[in-house]
C-alpha cells in the first residue's frame, strides 16, 4: 500500500515524464518553427527548472522561496495554456 509520500512523489513522476514526451512531440512536429529561437527556449527550461529543484530539495522554506514556488506555480497553468492552445492549434490544422 503507498504511503501519501510515495504516492506525491509518483504523481510528480508522472507529471514529469508526461511532460518530457509532450513536448518532444511539441519539438518534433514544430522543430523547424522555432529552431530559431532554441537558446532563449533552453534557457527559459532551465531557470525554472533551477528554480523548481531548488525549492523541491530545502529543508526549511522561508518567504523568499515561498516567492519562487508562486512564481513557480503560476508557470506551471501558464504553460499548461500554452500546451493546450498548441495541441488545439494542431488538432485544428489543414494538412
């Protein structure tokens, strides 16, 4: 039986491995849309990563971390709007 910890920690498994083949497919059907801009898309992904990891693994949370996970939080329903415009965008374009 899964303890409410192990059951958090497999949901943000999930939540990021089905977030990694999202947007692989995303990459692999709009790669040569926005190659252009693949540093500023990288960079972007590695700050919030950074920021997330950083928040994930403290101890001891104060009001300066408690300002990145809202930042954070907020992100996350931004690119979930995002996602769902693209997905939509695809769904609904002529081939």
């Amino acid at each position: 039986m899964n303890t409410s910890k192990d059951t958090m920690q497999l949901a943000q498994s999930a939540s990021a491995l089905g977030a990694g083949i999202l947007g692989f497919g995303l990459g692999a059907r709009w790669g040569a849309l926005v190659s252009n801009y693949f540093l500023i898309i990288i960079i972007m992904g590695g700050v919030i990563h950074i920021a997330g990891m950083y928040v994930l693994h403290l101890k001891t949370p104060g009001e300066k971390t408690k300002g990145i996970a809202r930042l954070l939080w907020i992100s996350a329903w931004l690119c979930l709007l995002l996602i769902i415009g693209l997905v939509s965008y695809l769904i609904l374009q002529k081939k």
